[in-house]
C-alpha cells in the first residue's frame, strides 16, 4: 500500500526501486488498528524523501530479505528546486516551480497567523520547562582569548544563555548545536538517559534559548539523529523559524547492525529568523560541479555565473567527513560525538562573515569555537563538563588541523568516475605513451 504525496507515478515505479523492502504485505485494516507512532527513519533518497512510518516496534517484523510486515510509507515530493520556466509542465516530476524556500517561508507564515503554536503539540510540552537559574559560574565565561573574542562557559546552556550580557543576546549570527542525543554515552559530567518526554523537554527549552539570543539575520544549525529530527523541525516551525534546507552528514562508517538499515547519516537542519535577509555567502562554499568534473562539459566553464562550480548538495561526505574515531588526526581522545572540522567549516562559511559571533550551546571537543576561531569569526562555547570544557580551550588555542582561514582548493564531490569518452581516454593514452617513448 502506498501513499505518494504529490505524485502521479503509480505505484510499481517505486516498488522497482529502492523502497521495494518496505512494500505493505499485510492487510489495511492491520494498519489502521495499530495507529501510527511517529517516525522511524528518513531516507534521504537525492530526488526526494520517504518516510517509512513504524508501526507499534514490538509488533512490526523486520526481515533482513527486506520483506517487513506492517511498514508504511509515504513518500513526498519535499526536495524542490527552483525552476526557471514559463510554463511548468512537469507533473509529477522532481521540480517545484515555486521553490523550496518560499514554500517553507509561506508554511512559517501560516503556522504563525494560526496562532498558539499554530495548533502543533509534540509528546515534550506537557513534561516541566527548566526554569533558568542565574549563578556566578553560569553568567561570566571560565576561559577567554582575544582577537578575535573566543569565551567558553561552564555550565547548562539553559542556564547560561538567559544571563549572556545584553549586547550579545539577540546579536549572535550562527548557532550551531549538537546535543547530547539521549543515548546514554557516556559524557564526563552530563547524564545521557531521561526519560522520553524530559528529553523532548529539555530540547525544546535549549532551542528556545538559542532563538532568543540569534540575531535578526541569524541561522540556527542543528545536528540530530533520526530519533529526534521530526519534533525539532515540527518545534522550529511553531517557533516562526523557516526551515532552509534539510542537509544530510552521511558517513560510512558506524555501527554495524542486522535488525534494521545500518545508521549512516545524522540530519544538519538549517533554520532563519528571516530567510530572505540571513546571512548567505554561497560563493565561500562553491565546489567543482559533477556537470564540469565527471561530464566534462565545456560550456559550464563558459557561464559567467559561477564556471563549473556550484553550491554544495544537501548531502554531504567526502574525504575527512568521515566520523572523527580511530586514528583520525582531529580525534580529540577524550570526547565523544566529535564532529568533522569540513563540516563546521562549511557552515561558519556559508552562514557568517568574519567579526561576526558564533555560538554553539554544546561545545564538546570545541569543534565550533576552533574553526570559527581559524576563520576570524567571534565565538561563544558552552560546555556542561568542566573537563570537557578545557580540553575544548586547549584545542581552540592549538587550532585547527583541516580548516584553513585560506580556502584550499575547491574540489569534487562527484561519486561517479570522470566519463570522458572511451574513444577519446584510448586517444589520450596513445599520445602519453608516445610522449613519453619521445621523452626517453
Ligand atoms: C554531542 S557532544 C558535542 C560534540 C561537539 N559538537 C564536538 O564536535 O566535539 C555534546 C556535548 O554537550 C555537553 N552537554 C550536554 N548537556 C549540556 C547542557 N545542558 N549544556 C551544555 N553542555 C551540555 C556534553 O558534555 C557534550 O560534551
């Protein structure tokens, strides 16, 4: 059984493809009486989004041979583009003509004339707010450098944020945060296990802080999990903030597993105030495009605009964008979760200019604050653990290991082989050989 949003295409299209495994094999009335309990996985699939909807875990089967009972799910044409044309013609097809961020800015303009919440209620709200308690520890930073201004505090980010001193709060350009996920690591000082509805909580409450110190033309990046990726966006919304883009951090190393797909990816959602004046440089991020690296087609470096590069996809890998485990070079050994510098690179880059301020609520290694420092950006860190937090101090004063206030060399994050045709590459290797016999 299947429910394709905005589309045409009947249903073998995609039973053919990649969502075969999920194909509904048990009757409808099976479904309808267990009721859906939220969002299990989304698949990021490049031309658009299905969401296989888990039905009651302890009565749902999964089969490794992809034959599970009782799975549903909706796919939905979520990743539009903007289209330049007249005449749009193409139902059914990838596009929308509209464009993604309009659609998303008219979706937080109705959420807001709804009114109270525009009518959203996630499993969290009825669980107790943190009420932000002011201490000596919470309201100054415990280590600090100049030049530009790098402060790391000590303490819960719901507390500190509220006590932050007035010309910060609501001036900060880019917050960037990576919360504990609630899946019990083992962090010097914080306790990674509440209970479900606390968790949701205590994650509205740190969004909340955040959006109260971003800036007019602030974004607010989040990097989260499966688990807790759909109430954060469905939060974000009710907020009045507009969603940008969903990226994906894909990496292909992690846990290995049998019972379900392996994990190999955690969502980047990127939020604005306002996304028609936030701060955007998307000249600083540009990368080889596939249409100039693998198709090698002349007339893209012939365009004024941009010449064979163009912004990255909302998918993102590529060499060092692996997880930070064994002996990688950046690997801070006392902490856990660390993020790759590219990524945090790619967004101090793309949603901040030098002398602005960054904040990251969970500070960990110090990703945040070691790149923004690299990159001539203001940053403010707040860290739970004491240890953690001067691990993370020591590593911003030692700086970066990837990350170069000069950009290297923008290159190609194509997956296919460059396709140059096999007349031509038997043609090119005749001339080097002969070349090279002329040479000796
Ligand atoms: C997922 S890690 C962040 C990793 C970081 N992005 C990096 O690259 O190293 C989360 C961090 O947040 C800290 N933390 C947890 N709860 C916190 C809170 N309420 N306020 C501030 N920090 C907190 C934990 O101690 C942990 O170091």
């Amino acid at each position: 059984m299947w429910y394709c949003a905005g589309d045409n295409r009947p249903a073998p299209f995609y039973t053919s493809r990649l969502f075969r495994w999920a194909s509904y094999s048990s009757s409808l009335t099976e479904t309808l009486g267990y009721g859906f309990r939220g969002f299990a996985q989304f698949i990021p699939t490049g031309v658009g989004i299905a969401f296989p909807l888990q039905l009651s875990p302890a009565d749902y089967s999964f089969a490794p041979d992809f034959s599970p009972r009782s799975t549903y799910c909706i796919y939905s044409n979520l990743m539009a583009e903007k289209k330049i044309i007249d005449h749009f013609d193409r139902p059914g097809g990838y596009a929308m003509p509209k464009g993604a961020t309009v659609v998303q800015a008219q979706a937080a303009k109705a959420i807001k004339a709804a009114g109270v919440d525009g009518g959203i209620r996630l499993f969290g709200d009825a669980a107790p707010s943190h009420q932000a308690s002011i201490s000596q520890a919470s309201a100054s930073p415990r280590l600090q450098m100049d030049n530009p201004l790098t402060q790391v505090y000590v303490g819960d980010c719901r507390d500190v944020l509220p006590n932050l001193p007035a010309e910060v709060r609501g001036h900060v350009d880019l917050v960037f945060a990576d919360p504990p996920f609630n899946w019990d690591v083992p962090y010097d000082e914080w306790e990674d296990g509440m209970p479900r509805a606390e968790y949701e909580r205590f994650t509205y409450d740190w969004l909340d802080a955040c959006i109260d110190v971003l800036g007019p033309r602030g974004s607010l990046w989040v990097n989260i999990p499966d688990d807790t990726a759909a109430e954060i966006v469905l939060h974000l919304k009710r907020r009045g903030l507009t969603m940008i883009n969903w990226c994906v951090w894909h990496f292909r190393f992690g846990q290995c597993r049998n019972t379900s797909f392996i994990m190999s990816k955690v969502h980047a959602l990127y939020f604005a105030k306002d996304p028609a004046n936030r701060i955007w440089n998307p000249d600083e991020i540009l990368e080889i495009s596939d249409r100039a690296a693998i198709y090698n087609d002349k007339r893209t470096h012939e365009k004024d605009t941009n010449k064979g590069m163009r912004v990255p996809m909302d998918v993102w890998y590529g060499p060092y964008w692996g997880r930070i485990q064994g002996n990688n070079k950046e690997r801070r050994s006392a902490h856990h979760n660390q993020i790759p510098e590219v990524y945090l690179e790619r967004v101090i880059r793309a949603c901040s200019n030098e002398g602005d301020l960054v904040l990251d609520p969970f500070l960990g290694s110090g990703t945040t604050c070691t790149v923004a420092r690299e990159l001539n950006r203001r940053s403010i860190g707040v860290e739970f653990g004491e240890g953690n937090a001067a691990s993370a101090f020591s590593r911003i004063e030692q700086g970066p290991i990837r990350v170069k206030r000069q950009r290297s060399a923008p290159k190609s994050s194509a997956i296919a082989a460059d396709r140059t045709p096999t007349s031509k590459k038997k043609s090119k290797a005749k001339a080097t050989k002969s070349n090279s016999k002329a040479a000796k």
